[in-house]
C-alpha cells in the first residue's frame, strides 16, 4: 500500500532510513542485543554519537568552533534555554508565526524583548527585511521556517551579534552559510529522525557570558563538556539521525536536497496558483519549500475535497488546526511522485467542481 | 545467540515488546505508515497515550487525583522541574547516592536544602531511616533506588508534606502504597521503554503554590493542562512504554514482579555471601533488588573473572566508572534464567580460583 504522507512532523522519513531503524531494534549491529538495549556509554554508542557529530559538520560545512549537541525537550525547552545561557539584558526576536511568538513568550521571562518585527497583524503571510538589529542587544532570534503559517526566511541579516535561529521545520533543506549563526536548534521529527530529540549547534564562543545559575540541563557549556550524555539521551533517535545523515549525503548533499526541494515546492505551488478553486496566502517571496498551505476558494467544497484526498490514501493534509484549510508538507523525504501524485487530485477535484 | 544483558540503563526490555516495537516502525497498526511517521496529534497516537495514562493508573492503583505525564529530559531535568515547580523556601533531602547529590546540588539552585541523612562518608552503602522531616518544608525528596551503589529504601516516612521520589530505577519492581507520594518521576530506560522519556506522576493538588515565573517546558501544569503535548513528546518511547504496561499487567501485575524481583536477587546475594571471592558491601536492610553490587575480595583475580564472563556472552556487568567491581542490574524484563546463569559462572570461577 503506497501512502503519501505530508504530515507536518512527526513526517516522512526515508525509507531505508525506517527499514534500518526497525532492524536495528530487532539486533544491532549483529550483537545479538537491541538498539534499545545498548548502554549509552557503551563504544557502540559512543560512534554513533561521534558520527552523527561528525557528519552534521561535513554537510553544514562547520569547522570545530562549533559542537553539536544530541538533547530532549524539543524547540519548547530551547525557547527558554537559549535566554538562560545568552541572555544578560535584552534580545532581540523577529515574530514570524506561532513558533516565534512562543519562543518571545519564554524569553520574556528571561529579560528584555525587543520585537524587531512582527507579522502577527498580517496573519503571520509575509516576513520583513526591513528592520534594524541594535548592536547592543544579547542575540537576535528568528525562526527560518514556519511550519503552520508555510513561510520561509530566504535572506538572513547581518549583524555582529549572535544569530540563533530555530531550523527546526528546514534543517538540512537547503544550502546556507551556516557559519552566520551562532547558534542553531532544530527538533527532528521533520527532516531528520524519529521525535523526542533535538539538535543543538552552538558556536562555543558565544558561550559563558551568563552570571546566571543555570540548571545544569539547561547549560549547554555542561551539555558540551560531558559530549551530550550528561544524562542517558534519546539513543534510538540519535542512531535513526546518523541513518538519515549518510542518507543525505548518498542523495548528495544539500545541493541536491535544495534543488529536489525547490522543484517539488515550485510545482505544488504552481498548481496551486493556476488552479480555479485554490489559493495560498503567502506572499511569493516568503513561500516556504517545506510547507506548502492552500485554502478553498469556496468553503462549501471542503467537504468533497477531503473525501476525494483520504480516499487515495494521502495523509496529513489537513490544515493546522489554528488555521483550517490545508498543508502540505514536503519535507526532504517526501517523494517528487507524491507531490505529483496530490497535484493529480488537484487537477482532478478543478475538473469535476470548477 | 543468547545474550545476558545485565545493563544499568539502557537495559533489557521484554522480548515481545521490542519485537512489537520494531513491527510498528515497519508498519504501525496496518496503515502502511511507520510509527515514526505518524502525527502526534493523530487519534492512533491519542489512544496510545490514554491508554498507556489508564495502564499506569492502573496498575499503581491511583485514581484522578493524579495526573500521568510523558515527558523528556531524563531524571536530570527533573532534578531542577521539582524545585520550580514546588519549591518556595526550603525543602529536605536524603542524601543516599550519586544522582540524589545531583538532585541536592540543582535543588540549591533555587533555593535552602536541608538535607536530613547522608550516607556520603559511608560511600551511600547504608540509607537511615532515623531522621525527622521538619513540617516547614516545601517538600521531601527522596531516590527510592540508588543504581549505582545497589541500595534501596525499604520503608518511607510519614510526613504531611508532600513526598517526592526519584524511582527511575526501580519504578513497576514492586508494590507499594503509591498514594503516599506527592510527585514520582523515572526515566523509562531501566524498567519501561527507551531511552529519551520520563514518566511524572504528580498529585494535582501539590501545584499552583508558586509564585515564579516557570519556562513552560518546565512547567507541570501546563504539561497536565496540554495531556503531554504541549510539544511533540517522544512518540516511540511512550509508545513502547505502553506495550510494557501491557506486558507487566499480562505478567500479573506489581505483585507477580516484586515476588520475581525478590527471587533473582536473593539468589544472586546468597551466592555472593556464600562465594569465597566475593563480597557485597551493601547493608543487609537496603540491599537494592534492581542493581545488586559485588566486588573481588582480591582485585588481582578481576583480569580472569572478566574474561570468564564475557566469553559466555554476559554483558553489562561491570560497575559504574565511578566505584569498580561488578553491577548486575536485574529488572523486570531480565529473566530468571540468565541471574541462574551468572550464578552457574560465579561458582565455576570459585572452584577454578578459590
């Protein structure tokens, strides 16, 4: 049974990156044990771990004024981690969608905001270039990808302060220059790996300006000393990143990935444009390649327009529920055939309703 | 091949539940999607959790008065969750291992700690229960298994305060009076799932007396008021947390187990007090049931003992880095038979090297 899955996260992982996973947990590596049995410290592990490392800095092209860091607590805990070790004074946030404004909410309780941007006003459809970055402020935090909204950053600002960025719902989307940033999370249940797990990249200068007493889970400084086991980590989901990191640079890197990706998003946004009974509310420049949302024109089809979709065996399609309408999202793993495949039952639904 | 997994954490889990566990990554339910695929807010992932809420429930036989919370970080981020969450002045702890000291030693973060027993100068191998709990304070903290030392607390105290326990290691081992406990926390990865996910168990009544401004993640009640997706929660490990539950009602519940529990470990115990080359320096009254220490009585003779057991695929028995000797951690899921095989092994190497 083919299913086209464009849910927005967990989503579509690739499928050699599952069949492995799942074998994996049946007998690791020939040892006769589980993935989920192994000790975390065990040399097993301890490659795992250093692979991934090593691999996250090839694709992303760092050197080792970064480290990586393998943690739990999804975005929501880096919401309020990163005010906890780069927050003195004030910092300054770019509210794009929902995400970013949750991120604003947790570091108000750290100290000064200032919101360099918002788009809430304007539902959240189009992201300003047009703001200033005070170079007084601790860091700047923007979020390149929001998922619910289906809107993208394509430019990042200069600045000489920090950059920290939420990729959770892009990461390893695109070619960027990665080293603009000091410090970038991202939660892997999108591109990357099973949920429960997220990945830090920090440069490590930026670090131990804080006076703070931080907990120590929340300190990345004892994150990086102790190599991301200060305590046990998720070591299923760290393992299922290393599959889909060989399997990223097997597909060809980023290059490849951008360019696969922009294909599938021009396509769906194509029809999407050209098509009699829907729309997308993005402004062009801000559409996202990782999630494409489109509305009815008219309400009253939604009701056959689901039925004809669930039929053909496509999942999460429905719109984020702060929202309504429809999402697709058409992340790394998501096959070109998919993306054609609901483009079909586009054409189809226009044909039969227009 | 049959491995003895004798691991700390990460550690053995039933046959038929990682066997289920891999099946669903392959394909979950029949729906041709990979658990790992699947939505966190999908009403197949809803079931699952409510079911896995009712199971727990069940079996610590609590009622509603209780909230059953999954979520991530470990132990560790529970060590810094308890005090936002309940600590206003002062709270007591016992001080009977290395993760309590890490408790105490983030508890001070926020505020007093009294801590009322410490078995420290006694390398932790005994746990007093002469100690009085003061009234005045915010809370009692207590690990009712220390891993890394092998002791356990037999007996709790009664006190009008709420009573806070670290059980990672031993939660679902044995049967006791789960009301008298305010708040229990665990990491899944010794005697529930993977690695990755805590299990909170907190009577709702002890929140809400905090005046702090808590980051949400850190935030029980809001955890509560979001049924554990207040972010996407560690979809396989409370997946494969169910199917344990599962398995220990099937197996005939905390009776059953604490029964079994006690069998492996007196056997294991007898034979270390009886075998002329080893000894076990736990107090007789606290011996852990989970994690059963020994030692060499001569260290020369560790080069041959190693050798015996890993040829006769034995893994996980040696000690924590920070003690030495030799740790066998004997869980629910760890079969009588392979604690009769380690015997069978401790018996050979006293008639060969007595």
């Amino acid at each position: 049974m083919k299913i086209h899955n464009f849910n927005a996260g967990p989503s579509v992982l690739p499928k050699e990156v599952v069949k492995k996973s799942a074998q994996s947990i049946i007998n690791f590596n020939g040892s006769g044990l589980s993935l989920l049995e192994i000790s975390h410290r065990s040399i097993d592990f301890l490659e795992i771990i250093e692979k991934a490392t090593f691999l996250i800095k090839r694709i992303m092209n760092l050197n080792d004024d970064y480290a990586i860091l393998f943690l739990q607590g999804g975005a929501t805990l880096q919401f309020s981690m990163v005010p906890y070790n780069l927050m003195n004074q004030e910092a300054s946030y770019l509210d794009t969608g929902f995400w970013a404004h949750n991120a604003i909410k947790e570091a108000k309780k750290f100290g000064k905001v200032k919101v360099l941007f918002s788009g809430k006003n304007k539902n959240y459809t189009y992201i300003s270039t047009n703001y200033h970055i005070p170079c007084d402020m601790d860091y700047f935090h923007c979020t390149s990808n929001n998922t619910i909204v289906g809107t993208q950053m394509k430019i990042f600002p200069r600045t000489s302060i920090p950059i920290v960025c939420d990729m959770s719902s892009d990461i390893f989307s695109r070619k960027l220059d990665f080293c603009q940033f000091g410090l970038i999370y991202a939660s892997a249940q999108k591109n990357v790996s099973s949920a429960g797990m997220t990945i830090v990249i920090v440069k490590k200068n930026i670090l131990g300006t804080i006076r703070k007493n931080i907990p120590s889970y929340m300190d990345y400084k004892i994150h990086i000393q102790n190599n991301s086991i200060l305590n046990t980590p998720n070591v299923f989901s760290i393992y299922t990143s290393m599959l889909t990191l060989k399997w990223i640079e097997n597909q060809g890197g980023l290059s490849f990935l951008e360019k696969n990706n922009q294909k599938k998003a021009k396509l769906l946004y194509d029809e999407i444009d050209q098509n009699n009974l829907f729309e997308n509310k993005i402004h062009q420049e801000n559409r996202s390649n990782m999630n494409v949302t489109f509305f009815l024109k008219e309400k009253n089809l939604e009701k056959e327009f689901n039925k004809m979709w669930k039929k053909e065996n496509i999942v999460g399609l429905d719109g984020h529920r702060y929202l309504g309408g429809y999402r697709a999202s058409i992340y790394n793993a998501l096959p070109l055939e998919s993306v054609q495949f609901l483009i079909e039952i586009m054409k189809e639904f226009e044909r039969k309703f227009s």
